[in-house]
C-alpha cells in the first residue's frame, strides 16, 4: 500500500451541545480514491471541515503528508496542497467564471503560471472555456460543480476532498463529473477524498470506502468488497 496522504485518527467535533463526530479515524493512501459514505447527517461534511481546518475537532489528530495540520489556518492547508470543493459548490454567483477560477489561485504568485493554469482548466473543462466571461449564476448545476472542481484545481493541490459533487444534478451530469474525478486522479495524479451519499457510485470510483453513522465509522473495507456486503446493500445500495 501507497504511503498514506491523510491519516484522521480519532476526531470528535461539536456543535454546541449537538455531537457531530465521535472518534472518526480513516486513512486515505497517496495517488488513491477512498469514499465516506453515510446518510444525511452522518457527520460528512464535518469530517472535511475538520481536516481543512474550518471546524476545530475536541479531540483527535489529522495528518497530512505526515505533518500534523493542528494550528495551521485553513489557508495554510491549501498552501500544502489539500483543497476542499464544497458541499452545494458555493461559487462566486456575481463573479465572472475566470473570476471564480482566479480565486482558487489566491494564495499563489507568479501570473504566467496562473494564466497557463488557467488555459489547462479551459482544456479540461470545454464548458468552462466558452463561458468564462460568463457570471457564475448563469451556469447550471453541472457547470457550477465543474467550476467548484476548476477553482479548486488551480490551487495546484496534490489532494482534493470532494463534499458531494452528485448533488442535485442529473445522472448524465453526474457521470461526467465523476468521469472528471476519475481523470484527475489518474492523469494529474491527484489524491482524492471522495464524500457521498450516491453509494453505487462512490463504490465503483473508489478502492477503499469508510461508512460514517450518527458521527462514527461503522463499517470500512475494499470498496468491492462493500459493494457486494448485503447489509450495506440493504442500507445503502436499495437493493
Ligand atoms: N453549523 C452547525 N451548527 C449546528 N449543528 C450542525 C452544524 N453543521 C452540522 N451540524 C449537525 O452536525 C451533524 C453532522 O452534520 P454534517 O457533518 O453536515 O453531516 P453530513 O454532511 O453527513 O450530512 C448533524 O446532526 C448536523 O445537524
Ligand atoms: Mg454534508
């Protein structure tokens, strides 16, 4: 097995009086796929937010690249390499699509290589090159989530935690966006950390997947294996 990118290892979070994660552990191997699944309200998103610094953990150790991230800001994170594309997108409505893509370079110097970025997101992402004068609220669903994945591309990042990139999009969409996924993991080498609640998809992508209830892992193992694990078919597959 590949040296491991990320290492969670036991993190509790609160909000309040509301326990949102009670001793989360999982380990995502460099150049790898690995999928968090669970129900709405499982404690997903909290588990990135931990990791990218927006939620600070009551206990619990997150690793990155083998250093510690305790006490760096979120900005320091993305400076390491390990960017979040947010739960519902969250791109700049009123900004133009370049503006969008420009933002994910905020912490970077050195506009030539900003720009050459941005030529190589166009490339990617067709549908980001003839819009990018275009406002960011003008675009559809799949081409806000394509914007989210280009903005956080451009912060050159070695790891990518995607907050449920299917959301509310159609199945074509959906295919072609976790198509993207699978391409930037394979050709540019981008280690991912993949949340979900479309199970059957985020199973088939990755090779390992966690399976998160009411703020605890209960069940992980070879994404194959849990594909074919009738109670996770039951719970989570419909089937
Ligand atoms: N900002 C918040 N304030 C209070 N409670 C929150 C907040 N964010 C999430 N929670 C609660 O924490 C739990 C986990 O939420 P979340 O991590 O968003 O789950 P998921 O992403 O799996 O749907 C839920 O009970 C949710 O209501
Ligand atoms: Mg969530």
């Amino acid at each position: 097995m590949a040296e491991p990118m990320l290492e969670v290892r036991g993190i509790s979070a609160a909000y309040g009086h509301i326990r949102a994660l009670a001793g989360v552990s999982l380990t995502v191997p460099q150049g790898g796929i690995v999928a968090l699944l669970g129900s709405n309200g499982a404690g997903k998103t909290t588990t990135l937010n931990v990791v990218s610094r927006l939620v600070r953990p009551t206990a619990g150790e997150v690793k990155f690249e083998g250093a510690p991230v305790q006490g760096l800001s979120s900005d320091a994170i993305v400076a390491r390499g390990l960017v979040q594309v947010p739960e519902g997108r969250e791109v700049f409505r009123e900004m133009s699509v370049r503006e969008n893509l420009l933002m994910g370079a905020y912490l970077r110097r050195g506009r030539s290589a900003i720009d050459e970025d941005l030529a190589r997101i166009g490339r990617l992402f067709p549908r980001l090159q003839e819009r990018m004068s275009q406002r960011a609220a003008t675009l559809s669903g799949g081409e806000q989530q394509m914007l989210a994945i280009g903005r956080a591309m451009m912060a050159r990042p070695k790891m990518i935690l995607f907050d449920e990139p299917s959301m509310g999009l159609s199945p074509v969409l959906v295919d072609q966006i976790f198509d993207i996924i699978g391409r930037l993991n394979r050709d540019e080498g981008i280690t991912v950390l993949l949340v979900e609640q479309n199970a059957k998809l985020a199973l088939a992508m990755s090779s390992y997947a966690y399976i998160l209830e009411n703020g605890e892992i209960v069940l992980e193992g070879e994404s194959s294996r849990l594909a074919c694990d009738p109670a996770v078919r039951q719970a989570y597959l419909g089937a």
